[in-house]
C-alpha cells in the first residue's frame, strides 16, 4: 500500500507546479550533430522540442561541490520543471531571454514533485 495516493501525489504536482514555476522555458535538443573531416563534434543544431513552464534558483552549496566537476566555475542554475517534462543533458533551456544548458539531471529517490536539473548559463 502506497503513503500517498496517485490523486494526491497529482494534486502535490499540479499546485506546487503553479506556485515555483512562473516563468516560460522552452526546451532545445540536438538534432543533427555537425562534425568536421575527422568525425569530431563541431558544432550542434538545436531544434524546439516543446515548451513549458519552470522555477530558477541557485543550486545549494553542496550541490555545487557534488557537481563541480561538471558545472566548474560556470554560472549555475537549479532548475524545477514539470514532472515527466523530457528533458536531458545538454538540451538547451531558454528562460527569460537567458539560455541554459542542462548540465546535470537531479533525479529522486522517491516520489517526485519536480523534474529538476542544474543548468549553466551559455554567454554567446
């Protein structure tokens, strides 16, 4: 027998969604991979997978030391989306006019709220 029921556990989703994720985010994923003479990844084509909404802060301090060897000193961002929302490292994030791209996905043990990921912001 669950702790919590599957009408509940939507019901958690659908108001803490409403409450943390007030901004549009639309969600970019790699198309084709364009490579030079040697096969070697040069640039990437990102295509508009689907929009949504989400909820930005600063990731907590034990997260960027668990992190840091894929953030670095890059600035981050701790990212909550809709739960179930397909989104995947690297995918390209578009928040606020800031684009961000999903550096590390923050998956659960138990039930999840959020799908959550740490971003880093891309300076063009």
């Amino acid at each position: 027998m669950n702790p919590i029921s599957l009408a509940e556990l939507t019901s958690i989703r659908t108001e803490a969604t409403a409450a943390v994720c007030d901004q549009t985010c639309q969600i970019f994923r790699s198309t084709i991979p364009v490579t030079d003479a040697y096969s070697s990844p040069t640039n990437k084509n990102y295509g508009l997978l689907s929009t949504t909404v989400a909820g930005m802060k600063q990731p907590s301090a034990g997260q960027l030391q668990n992190y840091g060897f894929k953030i670095g000193s890059l600035a981050a961002w701790h990212v909550s989306l809709p739960n179930n929302t397909d989104v995947q490292e690297l995918d390209h994030l578009v928040i606020a006019g800031e684009t961000l791209e999903v550096q590390v996905l923050l998956t659960p043990q138990s039930y999840s709220i959020f799908a959550q990921v740490l971003a880093s912001e891309i300076k063009s």
